[in-house]
C-alpha cells in the first residue's frame, strides 16, 4: 500500500478512489465467475462444447474487462470526456453498420464481426452516451449561455432512432431513463416530468403495434397459458426459484438448469437461485443496490458539475439495466434480452460495463477544490476540452 506522502500516479490514485465501490465491483466479477460455473456447462453440452468452455472464456473476457476497468478509472474528467466523445463516434457508426449490414438474428440487426468476434455497438454507446449528455446538461446549467441543454436534448433522438431501428427496445428505453434522470437532475420543470413521462407511455404503446417481438413478449407476459405464445423461458426460470428455495440445492446441483436455454446469459440469475438459494439472491441484490446508492452519495457530494451528472447518470445506467435482467428473471416485466453486470456471460457486455464502472470511479474520485475551480476558471478553454 502507498503511503499518503508519496507523490506518484498509483498513490494519487490509490487515496483518492472510492475503495468501497471498486471492491463491490470485484467481488460481482468473482460471483459471476462462480455462478457461471453452474449456469454454463448444460450449455455447453447442448452445444458439443467442452463442459467448462464458457468458463474460460468468461475468465479471459474478465481478465480484459479489469483492465479496462483500472485503466479508465486513471482518467481525469477531461480525458473521459473526450474517450468517451471518441467511443460514441465509432461505435455509433457500427449501429448504423449493423442496422445496414448485420446479420439478422431474432429479427434484429444487432452484432457485427470484428477480428472474429461478435460485437453488439450498442452496449459500447450506452456509458459513451451517459458521459456526453451529463457534460451538456452540466454545461447548460453552469453556463445557460452554452447551448448545452439543446445539445443534451439533441443528443436522444440521435442515439436512441438507429437503435429502434434495429430494433432494441430495450437499450432504447434503459437510454430514455438515463436520460430522463439526467434531465431532471439539469433542473427539469415540473410540466416537462408529465411530459416526458407521457411521451415514454406513447413510445412503449407505439412499440407494441408495430414491433411484432414485442408484441409477442407483451403478450406472453399477460397472458401465459393463452393465445400469446410460449412463456418455457420465464417459466423454467420461476420454477428455478421455487426449487432452490431459501438455502438452494448446493453448486453444480441444479436439475431445472438443464433445460433453460439461456442459463450462462440473461437467465444465470434463475440459476443462481436454484443452487445457491433466495438468500444468495438476497444478498446479491443487496450488493448491487450498495454500489449504486453509495455511487449516488459521492455523486451528491461532489462540487463538480460535470462529475456530479456523469456519476449520477452512470449509477442509475448501472442498477436500472441489473433491476430489469432481475425482474425478467422473475417474471416481474416482459423479457428484454439484457445481461445482469458482470454476472452474465458475454465480452461486449463485460467490456461496456467495465468502460462504465471505470468512468464511474474516475469521477467519484476526491480531487481538491483548487483542481475543480482551476478547470472552470477558463471559460474558453474547457468548451474547448
């Protein structure tokens, strides 16, 4: 450990990360490992893999997300800006690539193929989306001068219409609550609350009508033994749940695992419960509900601005996405297709969240006041950064 004295990036950074937060990272990253060692070989047998073989991959994707994870979190507010100004370009262009010319799976154009590997953008555009609408909002309301405000009301439509496009409703509506929360934080009158709310109801209802999977998943959702189709996903998920009850059958024990076919990805929670129990369940939630919550007491405290927007808005990006992969698993809301952070299996989602987190721990990081005021002593030179 680096002693306070010692003037150096590593002990700069050591004193001045939240150590709370970045250990309830960690520890997520070791139980998903540990619970995918449940959820993961049934697949793997399903597909004449080796039993272990989304194991390893996720110790490898793990490996890389930590890093990335670390590396962003060195960042200074200004270099985050302009990573994740960079990131949203590049990966914005991919949505538009993937819409144009992915391959269509499940009726959506969602992936591409870089270097052999699948990639979903979206999840890239989503803590690069965050940190460019907290700077304009934080800019609109520290300078009402700086069309900031406009460029964060901008900044929606832009993002989230390729993504209907393709179409993914869910990153579509996790956005728009971000978003909203960031616009509110901004000082949003009363008036534009209703309307936005309003204009999220429209938004869902039109979704409903003329997007058939999602007309299929709403009406599997109401009506499970009828005309809306199969529920066996959600189903065998609640069933998981009632059979591990309270204590669980014990690691690697799970019988109704077997036949859940997503039990490494969006399910891994329902495994979870079989074989370890609602208390591990319990205390799951409980962990992720402690990163946020102590994520949004430092954003509160902080005296920056922009820092304040971008912790904030990444903590609700953060527990919203965990809260709706939970609730499917307990058949609470209609399916979305979203992983729990750092618990499910896959290297887009892992790398999107560490990107997140690792900007996340950056601006939650204590930096004196003299450094705050000295960035905003230069009008021209931070619209410049």
């Amino acid at each position: 450990m680096p002693s306070r004295t010692e003037r150096s990036l590593f002990s700069d950074w050591w004193w001045t990360v939240d150590r709370l937060s970045l250990a309830g990272v960690f520890v997520l990253m070791i139980a998903g490992l540990v619970f995918l060692m449940g959820g993961g070989p049934p697949v793997a047998e399903r597909l004449n893999l080796p039993p272990f073989h989304f194991v390893h991959r996720q110790m490898f994707w793990l490996s890389v997300a930590a890093i990335v994870l670390l590396a962003t979190s060195f960042l200074s507010p200004r270099h985050i800006r302009r990573t994740a100004l960079v990131i949203y370009v590049v990966f914005m262009a991919l949505v538009i690539y993937a819409l144009l010319f992915g391959v269509e799976v499940k009726g959506s154009r969602r992936w591409v193929i870089l270097a052999g590997q699948n990639l979903q953008p979206s999840e890239f555009v989503k803590p690069a989306f965050v940190i460019l609408a907290a700077w304009a909002f934080s800019e609109g309301t520290r300078r009402p001068e700086m069309p900031g405000t406009l460029f964060g009301v901008l900044l929606l439509p832009l993002t989230v219409i390729p993504l209907v496009l393709q179409p993914d409703i869910g990153q579509t509506m996790l956005l728009c609550v971000v978003w909203a929360g960031l616009f509110y934080l901004a000082g949003l009158h009363m008036f534009w609350v209703f309307g936005l709310g309003g204009a999220g109801v429209g938004g869902i209802v039109l979704a409903y009508f003329f997007f058939p999977h999602v007309t299929q998943r709403v009406n599997r959702f109401f009506d499970k033994g009828g005309s809306g189709g199969d529920t066996f996903q959600v189903d065998t998920a609640v069933e998981s749940f009632v059979s591990g009850s309270w204590l669980g059958k014990g690691p690697g024990e799970g019988t109704i695992k077997r036949i859940l076919p997503d039990s490494h990805t969006d399910f891994l929670f329902a495994v979870t419960g079989e074989e370890f129990g609602a208390i591990v369940c319990l205390a799951l939630v409980a962990l992720f509900a402690f990163i946020v919550f102590r994520s949004l007491w430092l954003a509160r405290r902080n005296e920056d601005p922009f820092c304040r927007f971008a912790a904030a808005g990444l903590a609700i990006l953060f527990g919203v996405q965990a809260s709706i992969n939970m609730s499917v698993n307990l058949h609470l809301i209609p399916p979305k297709g979203m992983t729990l952070p750092f618990i499910s299996y896959g290297g887009s989602s892992l790398l999107s969240l560490a990107l997140g987190v690792g900007f996340l721990i950056s601006v939650t990081r204590r930096r004196p006041k003299a450094e705050i005021d000295a960035r905003f002593s230069s009008p021209l030179r931070e619209a410049a950064a």
